[in-house]
C-alpha cells in the first residue's frame, strides 16, 4: 500500500514540474482493478451450493483460486494476494457461529487453501465463501450474487452394519430353498444417512444396489449355482462414503429339484402310453413306436421312433410346465433327416404354440435347433441326420432373456422375450399352427423334461453328457504267440516282424553281478513297452477300434530319438477303404506332432490338419503324451500334447466318416500300401467311444484310466 502511494505521488511531482514520464502518466491513469476468485473446492468433495450440502467423511480442506486481472500487471506493480476464508453454521441454540481465516500472501493466479481445525461440529450444514485481497482492493464474497456459498456436512460416524433376511433362504436353516430357484434378499441398516449397499456373494457375483430413500432397505434377487453354504457379505454406505462393518450372512440351499414333468421315453414296444415319471402320462399316436436306440453313454436304455407321420406325437392334456414364469424344458433327439423343419415339443396355447423346440430346415439355408417363446425364436447348433443331440430351451423371468443350449453350449445369442401362460396340452412331435398340428418329428426323441425353475450350468453340461466308454486299453507289458494282450482281456494286437516287446530288465547291483547294466533302461510307462524298428515293425488289430464316424477319444505315449527324426513317421492309425480315416505322426519338417483326418474316404481327398510343435525327447526321455479327441456333438478335433492343446492344435471338423479298417500302430496307409513306420517307442494305447473332457485327458498315458465319473 505504501508502495502505491509513493509511486502516485511521483507522479503527480512530475506533471507538477512540467515533464511527464510516458510509463508514469499511464500508470496514473489506471484505476486498480479487484482480484477474483475462481475453482472453490472442498477436499473431500466440491463446493456444493444447492439444496443438498455436500457431506464429508474427514475435515474437509477448502480451496481457492486467486486472480488479478491482466490490465493491473501492466501498470508494473508485483502484485501479491491474500484469501479469506470465512465459515458459518447455527449451533444447537440456533445462534450463528463464525470463523475465518487469512491466508499468507502470493503472487496472482495461485490456489489458496485452509485446512479446517477438528472441532468443527459434526452433522451440522457449515457454509464457507471466500474473498480475495490485491493489498488495495477486496472482491466480492463468493457467495454474492450471482454466486452462492458452499455448504458441507461432516460426517465422523460410521453407519450401523446391515441386517440381512431371505424369506426363500432364512439364515442357518438347514435346508432351504434349492439349486436354480431364486431367493431374495434384503438388506437395512439402522443408519438413516445409508445411501448403497456393497455386496459379495463368497466364492460368486458382487454388485451394489442402493435403497429407494435414503436410509431405507434395498433387495437383490440372487440364485443358487450348487447345493451347500453360502455367504452373503455386506456393507452400507452413507452419504459421506463411510463403510460399515460387514455383515456376513450364512445359509444354506438344497439341492436340485427333480422335473415337474418328465417322461423317459423306454416304454415297452407296443405301449399306447408313455409313462410319466413326473406329471402326466402322454398318449402315443400310431406312429410311435416305443425300443427304439439310446446314445451311448447316455443315462438311457431306448428312446421313443416317431415316423413324421400324422399319428407320429404324444400328447398331454394339460401343461408340463407353466410357461408363465422361469422354466426349461430339454430332450435328447436323433433327427432321421435334416431337410425339413421338425418339432421336439411344444405347448399348445388356443391359437397355437406358448413355446417349442425344433429343427429348422430353411430351403436356402442351413439346419440348425430352435427354441422359440412367443415371438421370440433362437437358432444355432449343426443338426446332422442320424447324428444325436441333447436341446435344452430356457426361460429366466429374472432376467428377461431366453437361451438355447446344444449338447450343453449355449448357442445363437440369448434374447429378451416375454413369457406366454398356455393351459393347454403339451406336444411331443408336434406343434400346433393355425391350420392344425404340422412339421412332425421324424427319428428318435428321449428323456423328456421340464423344469419350473432355473437350470443352472453345470446341470445344462451334465444332462448333455455322454460318458465315453472304454473300448480297449494295451500296455504293452508282455507278448504271448505274437500278440500283446488288452489289458481287459479284449483282442489282442498282433506283432509284425520289427516289433517286439520291450520289458524292464529284473533288479540287479552292477558292483556284484557282471551282467547288469550300470545304468539300465527303463519302458515308458509300467513293466514294458512296444519296441518298433522303422523297417517293417508295427502292430495292428482285425478290426477298427473307435467309429471315426461318430466321438472318440485315442491316446497314446510315443518316444523317438532325434537322430531317427528324418522322416514323417506315423504312431497310429485307422483306415478306410481307400485312405486313412486319421493318422497320428511326427513330422520333422514341421517339428511337430500332426493328426491329419481326410473329410472323405477318397485318396486325395482334403485333409484337416491339426499340430503340436515339440521335439522328440530323446532315448532317455519320457516320451510324449498324445490325444486325439474328436467330439461329433460340437464337430471339433482336438490334438494334446503331454495333456493340452492349443488353437493350433483345434480345428473345425463337421461331419467325420466311419473307417473299416483295423487299427494300426507304428504305420500308415499310402499310395503304394503302408509306410511311415515309426521308428522308437509306443506305450499305452487307449481307445473311448466319446470324447474326454480336457481336464481328464491329463490322466491318460498311464496304467490306469482316467477319471470318468
């Protein structure tokens, strides 16, 4: 200020004795302008100036820009500014309380901030402004129109842990509710300022979800994947962001219901009724004939045959399952033919179908399943005639949407549908249009079901299950007349010249018995295995031992020196009539372990190609585990290495064809008869009609089998 003044009266001084400075005369001429202040913020928070304060977890830090405008730097004065922050609130007698606060000057355009001392009171509204000071001048309070002061609340008190409640899941109640049927659950702390609540289903889904008002209850919906404890744990928030302790609550739900309806389908040949082993016997038309094949590894002993013929159905008189809320209905189905749409089931309403499982055969178009609900339809899956699927249409009214699952995938994409409450009779075969029923089943349909509630993933992948089944198993441990025996007592293979089995030599101590080996050789696997020349050696049965035409399942352990890695040689195969149906080789051009499948039985026909790249291991390695899986459900070929596989060794294989010919280790058909002998090692071979999961194909390769339960 003094400084100011000193400058003024120089120039008055000057204009007095008749010499004007330039800078001076235009200093003299400015009118100081005030500071401003800009950016308020309350940390934590912000600078709330409407109807609701802003409230606080931790004494706030409150902040201010400072500025000059540009028109006083020019006058040449270093300016410098001070903020002062200024608080008020009523205390519990309603008379207002104030405080303020100066900070220590600084030069423009700088923030400013206060930290509040702890014994502001607590839950009491505290407005604060700010004003800013060039040493000459004020600017106006913050609060001043057209601004307004910013309010807070803080808030040093946590709010109360929830309390939880289920009607459908009470806490600790042995047992309730039950796998795939939903329970609500409420949660409400005693706190009134609680605006969310944080949850955690251990082990599964988390979320928050916030009450209608402030302070009240809120609900989630939530449905048991499995049968055993469960615990919900869950925290409120209030307004100022602070946590509660957690609530941890603990129940527990039953397991699965059975169907509502469900009708297995292996009646006796002749019947005129299936029988129902849950809901309502179904009459059978004439052209139903019960006996019919079950898919292998199936929980079935037969199916039902339906000619597609316009006695070929079975009704109901009433509803399998309401269709008006969550609900499933599934079946396993073999379609005699893929070129004509086809019905599993359906639902009559007055007017037609509530909803409907199909094959849809488009005339310019793939086949694939349906599952349709209304006006909702979902399409995916390959039918393929002959070939047996497990269908599964679902319904969640928790969600809205609608999914199709084929042989326990999930296929097209799940849609937002509405559900349709029919009462009239449930439709095997069949579906009722406007001009009477029409696109009638042809082949074979079996265990029929429909659920009142929802089918959760692990029951969609085990009701499409199909155990494989092990059809042979060779250790290679001893040779009697030229064969090896399976280890079940099934047929043996036989040995051709250059094979030989190799057994572990008996125990002996090289310091004693001269003829023992310092470091003796040991098989693969067990007591012995296959030794095979690369000449002429191989082994082969009379017969093929998997149906390449439908899921299989081959592993193998196989060893090769490096230095005998020169050429494709081929571990096993099977052929057909005129080329292999798959052959199973190492190629050292391509480092790497191939299963090459032709998509016909043509010599020269297009191959699939699947690899493993991995480098032979050696005379004193353990070999490597192979697998092949080849799953006809999904149409996929799998190749494992030592137990996993990859993209690369994943490929697309829609339609496989049944080979004749017997199975062959160590060789491979070719133009001019067999070849690519293999030069090594072989042990355990096993074959399975189905196809392993990923996580049991590590147990092959052994002694034992792997895990199929």
């Amino acid at each position: 200020m003094r400084k100011r003044r000193a400058l003024l009266g120089s120039c008055l001084a000057a204009l007095v004795a008749g010499t004007v400075v330039p800078s001076t005369a235009y200093a003299a001429e400015q009118v100081n302008l005030p500071p401003a202040v800009q950016d308020l913020q309350a940390q934590p928070g912000g600078c709330a100036s409407g109807n609701e304060p802003e409230y606080v977890r931790s004494f706030p830090v409150l902040k201010a820009r400072l500025t000059d405008p540009v028109e006083d730097d020019r006058v040449g004065y270093p300016e410098q500014l001070t903020a002062e922050f200024e608080i008020w609130w009523s205390d519990p007698d309603g008379i207002e309380q104030r405080r303020s606060w100066t900070t220590s000057p600084t030069y423009v355009d700088r923030v400013h901030s206060i930290t509040l001392p702890s014994d502001i009171p607590s839950e009491t509204v505290i407005s604060w402004h700010v004003r800013a000071n060039d040493g000459v001048a004020y600017s106006p309070w913050s609060s001043e129109a057209p601004g307004a002061a910013c309010r807070f609340v803080y808030d040093g008190e946590s709010p109360a842990a929830p309390v939880v409640s289920s009607p459908e899941y009470p806490a600790e109640t042995y047992w309730a509710g039950g796998v795939g049927i939903y329970g609500s659950f409420t949660m409400d702390s005693s706190s009134a300022d609680v605006v969310e609540y944080r949850y955690t289903f251990l082990g599964g889904p988390s979320g928050t979800v916030r009450p209608a008002e402030t302070g009240g209850p809120a609900t989630i919906r939530y449905v048991p994947l499995s049968r055993g404890p469960k615990t919900l744990s869950v925290q409120a928030l209030d307004r100022a962001g602070r946590m509660s302790m957690p609530t941890n609550y603990t129940f527990h739900p039953n397991a699965a219901s059975a169907p509502v309806s469900r009708w297995k389908l292996d009646d006796e040949a002749g019947s005129a009724t299936a029988a129902a082993e849950a809901g309502e016997a179904a009459r059978a038309g004439r052209g139903v004939t019960f006996g019919g094949p079950a898919p292998s590894g199936a929980p079935l002993s037969s199916t039902a045959t339906l000619d597609g013929s316009r006695h070929a159905f079975l009704t109901t008189d009433s509803p399998a399952v309401d269709g008006g809320g969550t609900f499933a209905v599934g079946a396993w189905v073999r379609p005699a033919r893929d070129d004509r749409s086809m019905t599993v089931l359906s639902q009559d309403t007055a007017s037609g179908a509530a909803y409907a499982l199909a094959l849809e055969a488009p005339r310019e178009a793939s086949a694939s399943y349906s599952f349709t609900l209304g006006d909702t339809k979902i399409s995916g899956g390959a039918p393929e005639a002959g070939e047996w699927a497990y269908l599964l249409g679902l319904y969640d009214t928790e969600t809205g949407y609608a999914q199709l699952f084929v042989n326990g995938h999930e296929v097209g994409t799940k849609t937002e549908a509405a559900p349709v409450r029919a009462d009239g009779a449930f439709q095997i075969g069949r579906i009722l249009g406007p001009h009477g029923y029409r696109q009638r089943w042809h082949g074979e349909i079996g265990d029929v079901r429909a659920y009142d509630r929802l089918v959760v993933p692990s029951e969609v992948t085990e009701l499409a299950r199909r155990k494989p089944r092990l059809l042979g198993h060779w250790s290679f441990s001893t040779a009697d007349d030229g064969t090896t025996p399976e280890n079940g007592g099934g047929a043996s293979l036989r040995l051709a010249p250059g094979a030989s089995i190799y057994r572990a030599p008996d125990f002996c101590i090289p310091d004693v018995d001269p003829d023992c080996p310092t470091w003796p050789r040991y098989p693969l696997v067990g007591d012995g295995h296959l030794e095979l020349d690369g000449e002429s050696g191989h082994v082969a049965l009379d017969t093929p031992v998997v149906d390449t035409g439908d899921s299989f399942t081959l592993g193998v352990v196989a060893r090769i020196e490096q230095d005998d890695a020169t050429r494709p040689m081929t571990v096993l195969s099977q052929a057909g009539e005129h080329t292999d149906a798959f052959k199973l080789r190492y190629d050292p051009a391509q480092y790497a372990w191939q299963l090459i499948m032709p998509e016909r039985d043509e010599a020269g026909a297009p191959e699939t190609v699947v690899a493993q790249v991995e480098m032979p291991d050696g005379a004193n390695g353990d070999g490597t585990r192979l697998a092949v899986v080849y799953d006809d459900a999904t149409d996929t070929v799998k190749l494992f290495a030592d137990g996993y596989t990859n993209a690369d060794a994943t490929a697309h294989l829609r339609n496989g064809w049944t080979s004749s010919g017997p199975l062959q280790v160590g060789r491979a058909r070719t133009a001019d008869g067999f070849g690519e002998y293999l030069k090594g090692q072989v042990d355990e071979v096993q074959a399975y009609a189905g196809a392993l999961r990923d996580d049991h194909v590590l147990g092959l390769g052994w002694e034992t089998d792997p895990c199929l339960c």
